[in-house]
C-alpha cells in the first residue's frame, strides 16, 4: 500500500503552498496558494502534475494567498470535492479572493487569470466545508482530518492527517507569541511518521514581542510629538490586527491623535471582532468580563472616500495611518507614502518580512527615491523619501528557535522542509535535523513516497 506525497509548491521558496497525498483509500489536497511576487498562471502551483477530479477533498490552512489564492482555480480543473476550513479562515478568505480577483482583471492579461468570478462564487457558496478547532472529521473514503490552532493568523491551522494507517502533519504557517491570538501546541503532533514543516524564518532570530512593541511605540511617539504623521503598511490580515492592539495596548504613551485604519485591513478587523472564540484567552476573558470587542476603539477612522483621506493628509495635525499594503506594492499604502514620503516631519514604519523588489524593502535598504503605483491616476509616480524610516521586526510568523521547539516536540520519522529558502531550510537542518530520522527538502514537482 503506497502513500506518496506530491509537493506542488512551496518547494525550496517562500509561496504557492500546495501538497497532495495520495493513499490507497483516497487522495487529499492541502492548501493551494500563489506565488506572492509572480503573476499570471506562473503563480499557481503545478497543479498540471496531478488528475485534480481524483482528489476527494482539500484542506485550507488559512486565508493568506500563498495558501489559499489558487483554491478556486480548482474548480476549472474538475474539482469535485469540498474544500475543510475553519468557519474564520472561510469569512477572511472571501475577502481576500475578491481583493485578488480585481487585482487580477486589473493587472492580468485575460488569458492569464487564474479563476474568474464564477468559480469564486461557487467555491464560497457549495464548496466550503466549516469546522472548528480539534474536531474530528472523517471523511467517506476514511481519511481522517483534524485541525489545530498554528496561532498564525485568526482561523489558521496545522493539519493531522490519518491516511491507511500513516499519521502525518502539515504546519501550514506557524505562528509566533501574538497580543490576542493563542499560541500553537506542537505536542498534538507528537510522534507522527511525517511532518511537513514550513522554514520561512529559519536562521532568524528576533527579538521577544514586548521589546518589538515598545521600539514600535517609540517611533511612533516620537514622530506624533514631532508634529509628524506616521505611515505603518501593514497587511490586511494578521500584521494590521497585532500592531492596531499594540497601538491601543500603549495608548496612553501616545499623544491622542486620530488611527486610520484603511482598506481590506478595516474589513478584515471587523471579521476578527466577530470570532474571539478563536482568539487568545486572555482576549475572551477581557471579553466576558467588560463586554468589550477588543478591536473597538474610539480613536479609529475609517475613510470611505477620497476627499476624506486627502482631508487628513493635508490637515496639520499629527495622525497614525495603518493601510495595506505590508510592501508598498498594491492598496493605499503606496497613495499615502507618495503624500507623506517627502516631509522630513513625518516616518515609515515597515514592520516585518519584505519580498525583494518590493518598494518597502527599498526604502528599508535606504533608497532616497521610490517608484508606487498611484491607483488613483493609474500612473507610476517617484516618490521621495525624506521622512524618517524605521523597520521594526513585528512579524506573525514563527521564528528559528520556535521552529525548532516544534520540531523538536513532534520527533517525526520523516521531516520533510517546505515553504522557505534554501539558506533558512539549512539552518533549520543544522539545529533540528537530529529529531528526525529522514529529511526530505522537495522542490516543486517532487515525489515523496511516505509508505512503500
Ligand atoms: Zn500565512
Ligand atoms: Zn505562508
């Protein structure tokens, strides 16, 4: 009885996670995202390598489109089966679908898009399975799936698979400690035949979330004291949530100034107030004892229009703007650095992983002059950057240490190293090979046989 993995993505690169399992009994799909600095059918995984109409059933981790950014193309492909997520990671995935697709018909020559409304729509509608947290699922042809809190992002999970008799675990991303999200626990995977674990972060160290939040106040405080306005591109899901509770956490170091919060990441922080059931129990105890959404605050603006937004550029006052893009690249992010970049009163602050080639890691390296889309007059624009910049390291990813710890807790037979570079998986090998007696590292397009 042959089990094999075939790894679709996330081989040796950070992006488009995308494995299959196939046993005797059935074959299952896990995540299915796209490459974050690829466009056109290039982003999606091989899903060429594998007869996608035998695959039964599909597990999404999370909403982020490295994982979950293809899962609609799968229904162009024959697609028959359901796809499992938490009730959370379906509400954001939504959102981020209908974010992707009209960058897609924007950006994507036609023939190059991965999916269209239709298959969206249908996925949303009869294709999600919801579950929650640690409940068993078996599925008809007997697999058996359980989810467990990766403390990632609201909603995210790892994965414990059942398959003839092979007990495997999938990370999905894993999380790092977080200001409302509980963290994971790597002993419900203790002793499984295979891990497959994601590297993103291997080799790096940060420093613990405490200190990380006060340098982030710091810069912040002293630019609003300055009379400066202060510029924090965060993604829409996971980045805007931690660093707006760490702005409200500190409030009453900071001058009383108007946070705007833009874009997908004020939708994404309404669907977090609607689930903190699947957060922190700190931040469900704060819940039942005062009542209090801990996402609400009295100082959060959310401007609909245009002339609202350049209101407040243009006003004097000082004022905090948390918008996406993380990067620089897409959302209003990019609008308000080309308003505020060149005032020296002013800063950036760019909090965590920047992709090469993007224009947040330019100015983290220091450039004086950056190219943005400005998706107002759809025209690229120089931006100068005279203002202050600052990088802070406030990141929703495990970090090297806790990689290892997960490893080291698990022990699999068979340790197989996804979802990060080459350098960062030889550095995991080097601290945590030992807990395995097999290591694989795929690229895209390997066959791993898991059970002869
Ligand atoms: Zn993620
Ligand atoms: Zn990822």
């Amino acid at each position: 009885m042959t089990i094999e993995a075939i790894v679709l993505g996330s081989g040796k690169e950070v992006g488009r996670a995308c494995l299959v399992i196939k046993g005797e009994s059935g074959t299952i799909m896990l995540d299915c995202g796209v490459h974050p600095t690829i466009t056109g059918l290039e982003a999606a995984p091989k899903l060429e390598l594998v007869d996608i109409e035998s695959i039964s059933s599909a597990v999404l981790t999370h909403a982020h489109l490295d994982h979950s950014g293809a899962i609609p193309r799968l229904l162009k492909l024959g697609f028959k089966g359901k796809v499992i997520a938490t009730l959370p990671t379906a509400a954001l995935v939504g959102m981020m679908w209908r974010d992707q697709l009209s960058i897609m018909s924007r950006e994507w020559p036609e023939e190059s898009r991965l999916w269209d409304t239709k298959e969206m729509n249908k996925m949303l509608a009869k294709r999600l399975r919801y579950v929650t947290y640690e409940e068993k699922i078996k599925l008809p042809n007997g697999i058996k799936v359980v989810l467990h809190d990766a403390g990632h992002i609201l909603g995210s999970s790892f994965v414990e698979l059942e398959i003839d008799g092979l007990r495997i675990g999938y990370t999905g991303d894993l999380g790092t400690s977080s200001n409302h999200l509980q963290y994971w626990d790597a002993s419900d995977l203790e002793g499984v035949d295979v891990l497959f674990c994601e590297s993103t972060y291997g080799g790096v160290e940060r420093k613990g979330r405490e200190a990380l939040e006060r340098e982030l106040i710091d810069a912040v405080r002293s630019t609003l004291e300055s009379g400066g306005k202060v510029l924090i591109p965060a993604m829409s899901v996971g980045k805007a949530q931690e660093i707006l509770l760490a702005l409200k956490r500190h409030e009453s170091k900071l001058p009383d100034v108007p946070v705007v919060l833009d874009g997908m990441a004020y939708r994404a922080t309404r669907v977090y107030s609607q689930f903190i059931m699947y957060m922190s129990d700190k931040i469900k105890r704060t819940f039942i004892i005062n009542g209090e959404d801990p996402f609400a605050w009295d100082r959060l603006l959310q401007p609909r229009t245009l002339k609202k937004r350049r209101r407040l550029v243009e006003h004097k006052e000082p004022c905090i703007f948390v918008a996406p893009s993380g990067m620089l690249k897409g959302g209003w992010s990019q609008w308000y650095l080309a308003k505020l970049a060149p005032n020296p009163e002013n800063a950036v602050v760019i909090c965590g992983y920047v992709d090469p080639q993007t224009p947040a890691s330019e100015i983290v390296s220091g450039a004086k002059e950056v190219e943005v889309m400005d998706f107002i007059a759809r025209e690229k624009v120089k931006v100068q950057i005279n203002c202050k910049v600052y990088h802070i390291e406030i990141s929703r990813h495990a970090m090297h240490s806790e990689l290892c710890k997960f490893i080291a807790t698990v022990k699999p037979e068979t340790l197989v190293l996804i979802h990060g570079e080459e350098e960062s998986i030889k550095k995991l090998i080097d601290s945590a090979g030992s807990y395995a007696k097999r290591i694989e590292v795929p690229i895209n397009g390997s066959i791993i046989t898991l059970k002869e």
